[in-house]
C-alpha cells in the first residue's frame, strides 16, 4: 500500500475519532440537526476504519509468515508458505476496496431528492409509461422505507402523467438514485393497439438533490410569483381561492407550479423546494459535463436529452444502454427490483474515477 492511501487512512481514522468524541457531546445531542449529519458521517467512514483494520491484521500475519518461511525451521516454514497466498490475495483485495472507499464521495449523496417524470415521444403511451416509472420508483422507495410525498402531477386524458413531481425522503436517497436521470425508452404493444404491432414511445426522468436554502440564494427580485385558481382535470374547480402558485425564475426563465395545496403559503414553498433544486441542479450538470469530457461513458455527465435504458416489454429485458447492461427481468424490475441496476451504474462510476486517479 502507498503512502498517499495510508495517509489518506490516517485521516479518516483520525475523524472518526472525532466523530465518537463529538457524538457524546450534550450540546450534539440537542441538535437534531447536527446529531443527524455528524451520525451518517459516522456511518458513512465506519466501512472505511474496519476495512483499514482488517488489513492492517492481514499485514501482521503476512510478515509473521514470511518470518516463519525465513526462521530456518522446516515445518513452521512449511506451514507458513502454505498459508501466504492466500492472505496476500485477500490483502490485495482489500487494497482495491479501500482505494475505492478512498474516492472523493459526492457531498449530496445523502440528500434527500425531487424526482421529475415527464412524459415525451409518444403521446398517450408516453404518459402511461411515465406513470409505470412513478410506480416503479415508488416500490422501490417502499422497500427502502424511503418517506414520499407529491408536490404536483398533471393528469393526462387517456390515464398516466404528462408530468409527476415527488421527493423522496432517506438515507443515501441521491446516491441510489442519481443515475437515473435521462431519457427512458420503452417498447411494448399498446392495450388500445388491436393490431398487435410493437410501439416506442419515451419518458423523462430528472432526479435533483433537494436543497437548503444556505445551498442556493434566491433573491426576491429574481422571482415574479403568479397566483391564481387551482382547477382538475377537464377544468373542473378544486378550490374557492387564489391557492395555486406560479414562480417563474427571471434570470434562467425556470417556471415551477404549485397547486396541491389549500394553502397558498404551503403551495409556494413547496415550489420554491423545486425551484432551488432545479437551480443546484443546472450548477451540478454543468460540472458533471465538464468532468465527463474526459470519460468513455455518460454514467455520470448530467446529460438528461440522452437515451440511457430501454424497456423492452415482448422481450421481457431492460438494457442500460450507459454500461451495456442487459437484465431479462423486466416484471420484477417494474415492480422496484431495481437495486441490481443501480449497484452496478455505482460500480462503473467508480471504476472511471479509479482510472482517471491511476490516469492522472
């Protein structure tokens, strides 16, 4: 192992020093706050101090062995050998995971999240599709125990979304689910099609950290803030009042309409929610572009007009089209068992910040 990950070890376990030390502070435990952040920063470097443990054992006994093999004794070398490769190979193994453990972590990969459904191409089909997506993620949120809540959906006439906005709410939400963003496709026959034949239509998904407000400044004289009477579907009146919010974000033309609401108050800060986290997000695509310049693949480039996975639905398969990855196990996929998928785009995000570390 090199200096700069043993040195890098040493810091981290000097932090979870502090941690435990902060953690038995009265004054942290009266801050639900700061309990909660300090916590899941415990919890996010314990993997990182026992995996640093483990090796450092496995390197005592390594250099015990070769002592044994070069004591001059027969049988205790013999053993010794014997033993070696074996714990050279699992040292060599926990070498790789602490590199990987090592890599500078996304700062937002425990924030909560807003998720955008949108459906695009493919009218009516789209918009059924979009809402299979909302279904999808809202079973794999429940097996997460995720806390969700919709902020604003629109209905379309034929059944499903032409848009749904919720956030979901728990631990490490962006980090499992940041890589869906972009352009679902799905193949499947229509039921309105007697035919038989084969349609592809398309939905969109954004997934956005959510944001505090110390993230994103947002001045007043930025926003024009529109009020005005929430309707249902097919014009019918939902409400006597003035309740539903329009904010429209002057210098980047972003509009976020809120209307679920009875109250305006609540309306208008469940906008500004999305309206802060669309705006953290143009910041974050920027960066990720930038970064991804470099890469062979679009896993982590923030690009949202790319086609990342088709849902295939006579062939029973979803293919991430980002790894090339192919599961024919599209029933259960579309009823949340999408962790596998998810596991495995973190894996090749990581595999590409190790090559550019090695790179560079």
């Amino acid at each position: 192992m090199d200096a700069t990950i043993q040195q890098a070890l040493a810091r981290v376990e000097a932090r979870f020093a502090e941690l435990d030390r902060l953690l038995a502070e009265p004054d942290v435990a009266r801050d639900p706050r700061k309990l909660r952040d300090l916590s899941r920063e415990r919890s996010r470097l314990a993997r990182t101090v026992d995996v640093s443990a483990e090796f450092r054992r496995l390197q005592k006994s390594i250099a015990d062995d070769r002592e044994a093999v070069a004591s001059g004794d027969a049988e205790l070398a013999e053993l010794a050998q014997a033993e070696l490769p074996e714990l050279e190979a699992r040292a060599t193994k926990l070498t790789a995971e602490l590199k990987k453990l090592l890599l500078p972590r996304d700062p937002d990969d425990d924030k909560n999240v807003i998720v955008e459904i949108r459906g695009g191409v493919g009218g009516e089909e789209a918009a059924l599709f979009a809402a299979d997506l909302y279904r999808m993620y809202s079973k794999y949120a429940e097996g997460k125990r995720w806390k969700q809540e919709v902020i604003t959906l629109t209905e379309a006439e034929a059944g499903g979304y032409k848009e749904i906005i919720f956030t979901l709410e728990g631990d490490g939400v962006y980090r499992d689910m940041k890589f869906e963003s972009g352009v679902h496709r799905v193949q499947r026959v229509p039921a309105t099609e007697a035919s038989g034949r084969i349609h592809t239509s398309a939905a969109t998904v954004a997934v956005l950290p959510e944001v505090e407000d110390v993230d994103v400044e947002v001045a007043e004289k930025d926003l024009r803030v529109d009020v005005y009477r929430a309707g249902g579907p097919g014009g019918q009146g939902v409400n006597t009042t003035d309740s539903a919010v329009r904010i429209t974000h002057l210098p980047t033309g972003l509009v976020v309409t809120c209307q679920d609401e009875r109250s305006q108050i609540k309306n208008r800060a469940k906008a500004m929610k999305v309206l802060r986290a669309r705006l953290y997000d143009l910041k974050l695509q920027e960066q990720q572009q930038k970064q991804a310049a470099a890469r062979k693949s679009q896993v982590s480039s923030g690009d949202r007009s790319a086609k990342i996975r088709t849902y295939n639905f006579p062939q029973s398969r979803v293919t991430d089209h980002r790894i090339g990855l192919t599961l024919h196990s599209l029933a259960d996929f579309m009823e949340g068992d999408i962790g596998a998928m998810g596991e495995a785009l973190i894996e090749a995000d990581a595999a590409e910040r190790l090559a550019e570390l090695a790179g560079g």
